[in-house]
C-alpha cells in the first residue's frame, strides 16, 4: 500500500493522500448533517473541501509516478465537484453581478476534459480495462457533462433564486460520493464485479441527492406560500429562506 521502493517524496505524498482522502471521509458526514447554512456546517464543509484538495494536488505527482493516469481523472473530477459546489456560493445572485470567476471556468475545462481523457480510455484501451469499461465510461460522462452544464449556467445563468442551493447539494455530495468511491475500490474487494464496487456509490449517492433536493423543493414551496411568514416560513432555515427575497 505505502510501496516501500518508491522514491521518499512519493511515499510522503502518497501518506498525505491517504490521510486527506481518510479525513474527507470522516468529516463529510458532519457536514451533510447538521443545520444547513450554520457556522458548523460551514466549517466543517471547508475542512472537507480543503482536504479534497490535498487529494487532488498529491495526485498530481503520484499519477505520473505510478502511471495511473485514471486516478488523475478521478481525482481531478472528485476536487472538481468539491470546489465548484464550494464556488457556487459565491455565485448566488447572478442578477446582481455573481458571476463566475477564471478559476471556475478553468475547472469546469478541467473536468470535460478529464471526462474525455476516461471515455478515451474506455474505448481506446477497451480489451486491457474489461469488465472495468462500464466504470471508465459512467465516470468520464458524469464528468464532461457536469462540466458542459457549469459553462451552459455561465453563460445563461438559472432565473431561480434557489437553483445555487441546489447546485451546492449535489456537487457537494457528488464530491462525497467520489471519495466514498475511492474507499470502495481500495478496501471493498469482496464486491464483485469489479464495476459494481466502482458504481455502488454513485447509486446509492444519486438517490441521496434525489431525496434531499425533493424535500428542500417542497420545503422552499411552503416558505413561498407564507413568504410573510407564519408555520412554513419557519420550516425552513433562515440563512435559505433568505434566497426567496427578491
């Protein structure tokens, strides 16, 4: 696991990778859990995004030493999704002059091209990777099509005022879902085929993201019928009923 015959600064930047990815892991969850818009809910999701960083820079390095060039990609994609859902926050209120920023256009390049790098893969390489194929080609379509759909929203920004949220739900947990993924691939070798202990978690993430968006969708109707406030208006957290005002 620590490939005791790599050169030094691999095997400290391989730990680094180890213990940024374990941390992400961890400290995702309280994230996602607590009261959303609060002080611990921002601290820890810039903990997280921070460490999701970590994994993509040491990556950078890494990939090319072992040449493992599908773990750039994928790195580059899990960063992506953790900093565009970082980002968007920034960008709230395109209306009123929220607009993106080079390094949000660079990331969105970024991860279409690291989604094509993996579709390429898929089918130049097909008979090496196998039954990996199906992993290769979900991924790398996820990834250019996320991307293609941040630059659509650059340049026709979302007339709904909550559309921010629910950006920030889904990448955020987009992001969470690639570091679950990664621990997968690692520890979960009794999953098989191969494919479906890659896939699992986009899965089960993508009826997370499902259940969440429906249930704040509904909440924000309630806090728009009582926008004068009343029992609807208080459902909601403050720091999100905020978004509805015009």
């Amino acid at each position: 696991m620590m490939h005791p015959d790599a050169p030094l600064d691999i095997r400290i930047l391989l730990l680094m990778h180890i213990l940024a990815g374990t941390f992400a892991l961890a400290v995702a969850p309280v994230a996602m859990i607590v009261k959303k818009g609060g002080k611990t809910h921002r601290l820890w999701g810039k903990f997280y995004v921070y460490a999701m960083f970590a994994v993509a820079l040491t990556s950078l390095r890494i990939a090319p030493y072992f040449g493992d060039f599908f773990l750039l990609a994928v790195a580059v994609f899990s960063s992506y999704l953790a900093l565009s859902g970082w980002r968007v926050l920034r960008r709230k209120r395109p209306d009123r002059g929220d607009s993106p920023a080079l390094v949000d256009w660079l990331a969105s390049i970024g991860v279409i091209l690291a989604g094509s790098v993996l579709i390429g893969m898929a089918i130049v390489q097909r008979e090496s990777f196998g039954a990996f194929v199906p992993v290769l080609l979900v991924l790398g379509s996820l990834a250019a099509l996320l991307g293609a759909l941040d630059i659509r929203n650059f340049l026709f920004p979302p007339t709904e005022k909550t559309a921010w949220f629910f950006t920030h739900i889904g990448k955020m947990t987009g992001a969470y879902i690639a570091t679950v993924t990664a621990f997968s691939s690692v520890n979960f070798h009794f999953i098989h085929p191969i494919w479906l202990r890659w896939l699992w978690p986009t899965a089960a993430g993508g009826a997370l993201i499902y259940f969440w968006t429906t249930t704040y969708r509904a909440r924000f109707a309630k806090a728009r019928a009582a926008r004068g406030g009343g029992p609807a208006a208080e459902s909601v957290p403050r720091a999100l009923l905020a978004t509805l005002d015009p």
